[in-house]
C-alpha cells in the first residue's frame, strides 16, 4: 500500500508550527499573568514605531543586564500620542544568556496577548517586561496583580512561625532580590529596578500583608505586586500544582486564549488537509 504525501499550502504550514509552538508553551505553564489596556492604537503610527523599538531595546539590552528601563518619543517636539515608558526585568539569581532568552519569549509574547494596547505587562516565571503610555517609572505601585495559594495548608504552629520568618527576611532587601530559608521554608523576593530602597521596602511589605491575609496557613504561597512579588514554599512543594486565585487576579492566563486559538487552527489545518487529500 503506498501512502501519498502532499505538503501543506504555505499558510497552514505556518499556522501548524504556531499550533506546535503555543502548544508548548501552554503545557510549559511558564505565564504568571499577564495585563492590557482597554485603550488601542491604530497601526502604522508613531507609537507602534516606538513601541517596537522598545520592545528591540528590551531584548538586545539583557545581553548586558537584568534590568533596564526606556523612554522613547518623550521630546516636547513629538506627538503626544508617541511617547511610550517600558522596562523588562529578569529575575535576580538569573544568569544573562538565560535572561536574554526569557525576555526575548516574554517580548514575543505580549505582542499577542496585547495586541494594539497602549499598556502592557507580561509576567513569565523567570522575568517581565511592561510598557506603558504614560511614565510609570520609579512611582511607587503596589496593586495585586496576581496571587495563588496552596491548597494544602498546615495546622503546626511551628511552621507558620518559620513561615513567618522567612517573609520578615525577604522584606528586608536593599538590592531587590533577596532569598531565604528557615528549616523546610524557602522563598525569595525581588523588587522591580525602578524603585528606590525605600518604596522597594515598602512594597515588600504590603506582599507580606497579602501574603498572610489571602494565603493564610498554605504551605505555598506567591503575591506579585505591581512592582514586586514574594514566594514562599515548603521544600518540595514548589513545583507541584497549586490554584489560582480566581476572580481576584487582575491578570488573565493567557495560556487558556492560546490553547483555545492553537485547537480552533489545528482543526483548520486537518480540514484543509483532509479536503485536499484524494478520496
């Protein structure tokens, strides 16, 4: 028996290696959150130029650092409509290479899940990157942006007092990232790089207090602020599955957009390829 194979039309080959890619991503579990602005651009204008330079400027500067912040199109001879403030930030204990790669998936990825928006931020594990149409940068934020909790939870005194000690010292940082242990407790901390000592401490201890109050006795727990986040979590526990925080996110999962997008394409492409194949 002799099996025909006819390549896929250009287009659907196209659409099936998107399927594939966000197929991954979406098994990978890498996004925290992610936010847009309700406000859109029109395409082909001063803001989308600058955005995407911005967007370039995020990926080729984490060649050379873990933090950096951009302000483009903020003369008093531009449009008002074109300026655009962004920064990305990887996480503390990140080395460059393994940065680079991190922002170069975040910046490729917000694009898709904000398209045409004003404002952005995108929130994978290992690093962000935000925009936004107004200068945000160095102004203190410290908005809920996400949260999850174990849905286990302990009842031993013991614990929370280590608990507890641990967040006390992941809110004592000056250099915006900060890791901790106590017995079986870990966790870090980071601030964004924008923040002064002061509001970076100020920030970490309003995750503190969300921390405690949303996430009670969990065994895990991580608040991410708007400009910091804290996580902790009994050894062992850390990459096993906790829930969302529900309604309470201001930030959606993408990955459920995605997966919903990559098997309405794959159903396209097997249609297609199905009508084109003979009998």
């Amino acid at each position: 028996m002799m099996f025909k194979f006819r390549r896929l039309p250009s287009t659907l080959f196209l659409l099936f290696i998107i399927v594939v890619f966000f197929s991954y991503l979406v098994k990978s579990r890498i996004f925290i959150y992610y936010g847009c602005s309700e406000e859109k651009f029109k395409p082909n204008t001063p803001f989308e130029t600058n955005l995407n330079s911005l967007l370039s400027l995020f990926v080729s500067s984490s060649s050379q650092g873990l933090y950096n912040s951009f302000a483009i199109g903020n003369d008093t001879d531009t449009s008002s409509e074109s300026p655009i403030y962004g920064l990305y930030q990887c996480r503390g204990d990140l080395r460059t290479p393994d940065c680079t790669k991190c922002i170069e998936g975040a910046v490729s990825q917000v694009g898709l899940a904000c398209p045409y928006s004003y404002s952005g931020s995108l929130q994978l594990d290992k690093c962000l990157v935000r925009f936004e149409h107004f200068d945000f940068l160095g102004k203190l934020d410290t908005d809920l942006r996400f949260k999850k909790c174990s849905t286990s939870v302990s009842h031993d005194m013991q614990f929370l007092k280590r608990r507890d000690e641990v967040l006390v010292e992941l809110g004592e940082t000056n250099q915006g990232f900060r890791i901790s242990s106590s017995s079986s407790i870990e966790g870090f901390s980071q601030c964004l790089g924008d923040l002064s000592p002061d509001d970076c401490n100020s920030c970490l201890g309003e995750a503190i207090t969300k921390l405690k109050n949303l996430c009670g006795s969990s065994e895990a727990g991580d608040v991410f602020l708007a400009q910091c986040y804290m996580r902790y979590w009994i050894s062992g526990y850390h990459d096993s599955p906790s829930e969302s925080s529900g309604g309470d996110d201001v930030g959606k999962t993408i990955a459920i957009v995605i997966g919903v997008v990559a098997g309405l394409t794959a159903f396209i492409v097997l249609i297609s390829f199905c009508r084109r194949s003979p009998g």
